[in-house]
C-alpha cells in the first residue's frame, strides 16, 4: 500500500508502561491540529421522558467504502443528529469525521460509511434533548488485503487502523484505547515523509522559565518538539 496516495496507516502497539508524572515547567501552547472525530456531543443519560430516536439503516451489509442511508426519526422537536459507534459491545464513540442532519418533519436521513472491522459494528443515532435510539448491526464484507493483515497482526495486542482519503476502510482493535508503544514513531515518521517529503522540516525549541545572563541559563532548560 505504500505506493498509494491518500492511504494512512496507525497503528498502536500495547504498552504497560505509566506516564511519568508531570513536573512544573513553562507553560507551553500546543499547536492546534485535525481530529478525526466528529463534533457529536459526548453521550450522558437521558431522562425517561425525553423522546427516543430511532433509525432504520438501508442495507446492513455494506461493500468497503460504500455508504448506506439510515433513517432517523423522532416525534417531536427538530434537533441535529450525530452519529455514534461501538465495536464487540465496546465503548460508544463519535464517528470519524461524520455527518450532521437536522430533523424536519420528524426524520432525517443520515449516510452510514462503516469501515470493515473484525468484530460486528454497532451505529446509534444521538442528539441533545432526546434519548439514543437503539443500535442498528451493520457489517462489511472483508477485502483479501484485510485478510491479510489480520493474519500477520495474528494474536499480537495491537490496534491498527486504515484510512484512504480520509475515510475509514480497516480496523483491528480500532476503537481500544492504548498508551502509545516506542514503535509508533516509526510508522508516524513514514506517513509524515510520504505526506510532507524529504525537504520539511519540524522544529525543535529551547525553552526556560529564566533568562539567560552572559551566555549561561541558571535553571532548567526544556526541548520542546513539535514533531
């Protein structure tokens, strides 16, 4: 695949180390950068008596990178509806980079664009003042390259994803959240050189809470990465 343009690959090794504990230092501004979740809100309980969405998805079986619409109804108010998903019973999570569609005389119709996973795909419908609607099982008939991926991630405890042009296609694990392993910065700096090429240059900064005198910092020095 890595002759590919517009193809990404993440992939997350297990890692049982801790973070270290964080130790006072100049305050430092991240630089903003593109999420691939959707602005859906984060799901919390609902009271009994709001009204319950409910969606109705078109085909459950979905070829990759095809899309099915669902209908989503609900019986009074006019919210904007998200979607939300969950792999094996997991935690629900927004879905990548997913649409929104306000409901208009009680439904609205939402494209579902799952990628293929190996356990079976869970999609909700959620919104603010209203309950979740009752997931809808979709699946996605798998690829011979899916194949064999899965055959060489074989038992390892890793999470890998793939993306092409910026829409989920593949999942192991996706949705298991891991501390990050020493052997992501490998895949990382192959998608950064495929993406930016040889010529870029990521920037490394010094920085301290006291001021040089004479050429010569008193006090802690920090490098601060951007990479």
């Amino acid at each position: 695949m890595t002759g590919r343009r517009g193809i990404a690959l993440m992939l997350l090794a297990a890692c049982t180390s801790r973070a270290p504990a964080s130790t006072a230092g100049p305050t430092v501004i991240p630089t903003p950068s593109p999420s691939p979740a959707s602005s859906s809100p984060v799901s919390v309980a609902k009271p009994a008596d709001q009204p319950q969405l409910t969606i109705a998805v078109q085909h459950r079986a979905i070829p990759p990178r095809a899309c099915t619409p669902a209908t989503v109804s609900l019986d009074s108010g006019r919210p904007q509806i998200f979607l939300e998903w969950r792999s094996a019973g997991g935690p629900w999570l927004p879905w990548p980079a997913g649409p929104a569609r306000w409901i208009h005389r009680g439904t609205a119709t939402i494209p579902v664009c799952p990628g293929w996973s190996e356990n079976p795909l869970e999609v909700r419908a959620v919104a603010e003042d209203a309950r979740p609607s009752p997931p809808a099982s979709v699946r996605v008939p798998a690829e011979p390259w899916m194949h064999d991926l899965e055959r060489l991630i074989g038992g390892r405890p890793l999470s890998a994803s793939v993306m092409v042009d910026g829409d989920f296609v593949y999942g192991h694990l996706a949705g298991v959240a891991r501390a990050p392993a020493s052997n992501e910065k490998l895949l990382l700096s192959m998608a950064l050189l495929d993406r930016f090429g040889p010529d870029r240059r990521i920037p490394t900064e010094a920085a301290s809470e006291r001021r040089m005198r004479d050429g010569i910092l008193h006090g802690d020095l920090y490098l601060v990465g951007h990479g």
